[in-house]
C-alpha cells in the first residue's frame, strides 16, 4: 500500500466539477499496472485489469470533495462564495482555505466576524474569502469567477494509526479501488478489473453514471466513507456501530445485492478479516446508488471506510481499515473470478 499515494492525493484539490489535475495522477498511478485506461467526458479515470476478459467488474472510488466556487469579487477584492457539494458552512468561519486557479494555488481565510459568529444559521452566501487583495483588480490577477476554493489543510499523523486530513471522503476510497485493482491483479484475477475513480458524486453522480454506461459491468462495488459511530455525539443506533479501526463495513441495504454481500462476507472470513456492519433502508448516498440504475441494472455491493467528522475539514481515518478494505476487495475480485467461471449467479431469487 503505498501511503505517500494517498497523501499526494489528499493534499491535491479537487472541488467536485474540477478534478482534472487530481485525475491525472490517479491515470499515472494506475499505468503502474494496468493493460489498459479509459477517459470520458464526465472527467472520469478508469484503469483496467484483463481488458478482454468476458466478465467485468467496476470498482468505484469518487475523486471529487466538496468545497464551493467563487461567485464574486467585490471592489475591495474579496471573494463570495457558493457551496459545491454537501459543505457546513459554519465550520469554515476563520479557516484558511485555498483558491485554485487555473493550476494555481492562491491562499486566502475566510473572514470571520462577530455578526457572523453569533448567527444561528450560516450560509455559504454569508462566507467571504480575503486573499489580502485592496481590490477588485488585484484580486483578478490572481483570482477567477467560478475558480473552485476548498479547505487548506495537509495530512498529520494522529495516535493509534490514525490520521486526519480534509477529503477522506472519498480519495481514501478512489485510492482503494486503484491498490485493490493493482493487487487482484497480482493475485491473478482472471475477470476485468475496471478501477474507476469517478468525479460529481458529491454534486450529481454523473461520473458514476457515465462509467458504468460505457463500462456495462457485470456488477460494481462502490467504495465509500461511512459515519464511524465513535466519535462524539454520536449514536451506533442510527445505521450501526462502526468504529475506526474496526475493519471495513459492509452495508446490509435494499439496494444491496445480497449474493455479492455474502461472498464479501466468505472472503473477509477466509482472510482473516473482521468485517463491520451498517443499515440503510434505501438509498446508500454514494456511486452505488447512481450504479444500480444504469444500463438494464447493475448488481452492487457497497464496502465503505470509517470516518469520522465527515464533511469537514478535520476528517480522521484509519491506516488499518484502509489497508483491510484493498486486501478484502482483491480477495473478492480473485473469488468473483473463480465463481463466475462455475456460473455464479447475482440473482438473489431463481426459478
């Protein structure tokens, strides 16, 4: 498993809609072992294991992270903002963040005020970014209407295996699909491995919706970040107890399909793997959902990463349960390969 990978891409931004520069790493990281690679029009990177290979499967990992956009410059040369994705705005008051332009950085904070500090509710409209331009003309030497601006924050190394970073959600799951893809692949997996890393998920889900059009896979496993219920205030009855380090965490939901969960389930407990369980009774929120309705349906099973303080700027991780969750989808890949070839079957009922 290659950790500095990971960091390179956690500390690459990419705003859902403006994930070109982060995709091009992920397209140089995958040549390292896949015998083909795939682009679209969506801003998707596909990198493929056994391209000629009857059956397919598509691992989806979003690339994208939420952020906003500039929407404005005022004559003093400050920025207004429009969330881009599922932001709290009130978790950004007096936070540095970055404006990336055109392949550039530019640093900026938001202003923070006592009027603003004292609102029950913030909205992205009530953030304003200082760049330390005096005005508006200075700030469009550097600074575009539209540039996407995200949270600047690195990765820190925390106690117990644990790190923190923005966007866990989801570049820890676009870096799993890749390493599983790389690892099946040395395991031998016979089928295709379609190691996408989709952009818009935070937004509108049309990377995930475009790759499995083209791909038509045979079923797909979406890879996702879920609520770690051991972080305060929260509560394991919601959707389940999930806690960092636990293992991954398999989702026992309607939209799950039930035959692939339970060969998740086999192959975690022939690796050794222990496995964590979450409930959805409908939608799963993440590429899985926009999966299933594609083509004529598509089987899918959804493995997600624990996380806690989703959607901020201080999200934390585990270096085990991602290491676990590459080890567990390769397993599956090199199963799913043998089983097919016996004519396994992804329906749940059979005449």
């Amino acid at each position: 498993m290659n950790r500095e990978f990971l960091k390179e891409l956690l500390n690459t931004p990419s705003v859902s809609g403006h994930e070109e520069y982060i995709q091009k790493k992920a397209l140089d990281f995958g040549r390292g072992f896949a015998h083909a690679q795939l682009t679209d029009p969506s801003g998707n990177a596909v990198s493929v294991v056994n391209p000629e290979a009857k059956s397919r499967i598509l691992l989806c990992g979003h690339i994208d992270e939420i952020g906003f956009q500039v929407t404005y410059i005022d004559e003093s040369g400050r920025l207004r903002l429009m969330k881009d994705g599922g932001v709290a705005p009130k978790l950004y008051i007096g936070s540095p963040v970055q404006v990336c332009h055109r392949g550039e950085r530019v640093p900026g904070v938001i202003a923070t005020s006592s009027e603003l500090l004292e609102k029950d509710k913030v909205k992205d409209t009530d953030l304003i970014v200082d760049i330390g331009a005096n005005t508006r003309e200075e700030a469009e030497k550097l600074v575009s209407v539209g540039d996407p601006v995200c949270a600047d924050t690195e990765v820190r190394k925390l106690m117990n295996g644990l790190f923190t970073c923005r966007a866990l959600d989801d570049k820890t799951g676009a870096f799993v699909v890749l390493e599983a893809a790389k690892l099946a692949a040395a395991k031998g997996a016979g089928m295709g491995i379609y190691a996408a890393t989709t952009v818009g998920e935070e937004t509108s889900g049309r990377g995930a919706y475009y790759a499995a059009s083209r791909i038509k896979p045979d079923c797909c496993i979406a890879v996702d970040v879920t609520w770690a219920s051991d972080a305060p205030g929260t509560d394991p009855g919601d959707t389940g107890e999930v806690k960092l380090s636990g293992g991954p965490v398999l989702c026992r939901a309607t939209a799950v399909n039930k035959r692939m969960n339970a060969l998740l389930e086999e192959t975690a407990s022939q690796l050794g793997i222990k496995v964590q369980f979450e409930v959805a009774a409908g939608h799963t929120g993440t590429d899985g959902d926009t999966v299933n309705r594609a083509c004529e349906g598509v089987p899918m099973a959804l493995v997600s990463i624990p996380l806690r303080y989703m959607h901020s700027s201080v999200e934390v991780g585990s270096w085990k349960d991602i290491e676990e969750c590459i080890e567990l989808l390769a397993g599956f890949i090199v199963r799913l390969s043998k089983e097919l070839e016996k004519g396994f079957d992804f329906c749940p009922v059979r005449v």
